[in-house]
C-alpha cells in the first residue's frame, strides 16, 4: 500500500485504509524511538524543511527530531528570521525551498489552506503542521494513536472535546479522523466558541460540559487560543474556568478510566487543572512522544512514494 497523495493536507482528504496504514507504520516507529539507537537509515538522502509561519514547539522539534533520527538533512525556516519579513510571498517562499531540493516543507501558517496552496506550487511533498482554522493533521494521528494503544480501537468510544471548538484545527482534524475510524464524538464550548452547523460534520454538540462528559472514555481538553480571540467571543479566562475549564471534580462524570488528552501547550488552571494534566490518566506526555513516531511515520511514507511509483 502507498499513500494516494504526494501531500498530507488534512484527514478529511484520507481514507480509513490510510489513516490506519499510517497508524500502523507509527507504531513500529515507536519501537525504533524506544530502542537504545534511534538512528535509522529511512531518510538517507533526503532533506526536510519545516516552514513556520506561527510559533511551535512540540511540532516542530518533533519533525526536526523524527527527520534527523531516520539520518535525513532538516533545517528550520522560520517567517521572523527570512525573508518571508521582507515580503517574499508563501509561493515563492516555497519554491526557492523547493529549488534548494527539499523532499519535504513542513508548512505552519495562520491561513486555512495554505498548505493546499503551496502544494499545487510545489514539486516536494507538502505536510500540514496547522493551517489557521482548518485542520492539524498530525496532532490528530498522534492522538489517535495515543488512545488505540490504550483502548485497542476507537470503534464506538465516546469522545469528549471540550473547549475553543471555533478556532481548533486540533478539533477539526480529530473530528475526521475519529469520526471515519468509528468513534462517537461529542463537543462542548460557550455559544461564542461553537461553530454553526457542527452538528453536520458528525458529532454530537452540548451547551454544558457535564453532558458531554457524561459516561465519556476520553475526554480531550482544548487551548484557549488567545492569539485568534476575536474582542467578545470569550468573557474572560476566569469565567471560561468556572464552567468549562477540567477539574477532578467534573471528570468523575466521565468513565473511571476515562483517558485524558490535550495537546498542549496547556493553559493551567483554565482548560485543565495542574491536578488533571499530572492525574495518571493524563496522556499529555504520551501525545508528545507518539507526536514523534507519528511524524517519523509519515516523512517515510511520503518519501517511499517516489520509490513506490518507480516499482509499480
Ligand atoms: N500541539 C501543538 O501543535 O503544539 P505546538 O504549537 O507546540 O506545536
């Protein structure tokens, strides 16, 4: 099998053989990240950029590592320190990438779909690290597969995610992916922080988050994203603790051994409480290790392609 797309843009684009082919192939990344030497030969030769046009740590380092432990070149362009802050357009900014004989550009950007973009404009495989509002791909597959190693599967497991629905292309991508894998999902946020018609996309919607937590196997907090915060679709962080933020005390309406995610970076004492992110059912630590096995997963999917179309 061979991914269809020369691009990983968004799981609403993969099928479920895809989803769960990468998966898969994440899974024996982990043995390798596990194991006393972590360097493999999977990328010798190739070269990886990350492009970020909005700050990051854990997806960032994450593909820098990933590449760098399969022996590949990877290098970081970051929008303050190029020239992207002279000017220079995303679609040139891609293709001088290009031209160097990138395999791989990493692409953050505060504009949904300027992943989309640079790929029609791009001859390297283009991977969506977060497109505005959009979607987030990779932090959905590594949560993903951090709640199947817990659970064995997602099929029927009820899914509570709760918080900044409205700008989470964390949300969003997780809404595909889980959705197409069998999973029940429910959202909860304020009126201001739900988007219209969520409802269409396959999940159920809740005004409280004691419903959507009611009987849940996995609750997964969001970041309140200050920096997308339009003025007066969010009273305040304080008020936003009080009725949706995650306590010992609300997560007992979810199932005993309910799992506990978010992707970080947390906000403490807003979306979770220091006692729920360190909890032992708190996966955060797990998410940010499969965060690497996920990525490794994919930069050598993506560049078997070439070899996989001379095969054929
Ligand atoms: N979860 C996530 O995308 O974190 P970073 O912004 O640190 O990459």
């Amino acid at each position: 099998m061979a991914l269809k797309s020369k691009d990983l843009l968004g799981l609403k684009d993969l099928s479920v053989e895809e989803i769960e082919y990468i998966l898969s192939n994440a899974k024996t990344m982990k043995l390798i990240l596990k194991s006393k030497n972590k360097k493999t030969p999977h990328l010798q030769g190739k070269s990886i950029i990350t492009l970020f046009y909005e700050n990051s740590t854990r997806t960032r380092l994450s593909f820098e590592l990933a590449a760098k432990y399969m022996s590949s070149s990877a290098a970081n362009v970051s929008a303050s320190g190029s020239s992207v802050s002279k000017g220079e357009s995303l679609i040139d900014t891609g293709k001088t990438i290009d031209m160097m004989g990138a395999d791989v550009i990493i692409l953050r950007h505060p504009m949904s779909g300027a992943p989309h973009l640079l790929a029609k404009n791009s001859n390297a495989s283009i991977i969506n690290a977060g497109d505005g509002m959009n979607e987030h791909p990779t932090q959905a597959l590594l949560d993903m597969l951090t709640i199947i190693e817990k659970k064995g599967s997602l099929k029927d497991l009820k899914i509570a995610i709760i918080g900044d629905i409205y700008h989470s292309r964390v949300a969003r991508s997780n809404i595909w992916g889980m959705t197409k894998l069998g999973a029940k999902v429910c959202v909860a946020a304020p009126t201001t922080l739900m988007p219209p018609e969520m409802e269409k996309t396959g999940v159920k919607v809740f005004n409280t988050v004691q419903e959507a937590l009611l009987d849940a196997d996995v609750v997964m907090g969001l970041r309140i994203q200050n920096e997308r915060q339009k003025k007066g679709l969010l009273p305040g962080v304080r008020e936003y603790a009080r009725f949706f933020g995650l306590d010992e005390k609300r997560l007992k309406m979810a199932k005993e051994d309910a799992l506990i995610l978010h992707p970080g970076p947390v906000n403490r004492g807003v979306e979770l409480t220091t006692s729920v992110v360190e909890n032992e059912k708190s996966l955060i630590n797990e998410q940010v290790t499969n965060g690497v096995a996920v990525r490794m997963a994919l930069l050598y999917l993506l560049t078997r392609r070439d070899i996989n179309e001379n095969t054929y």
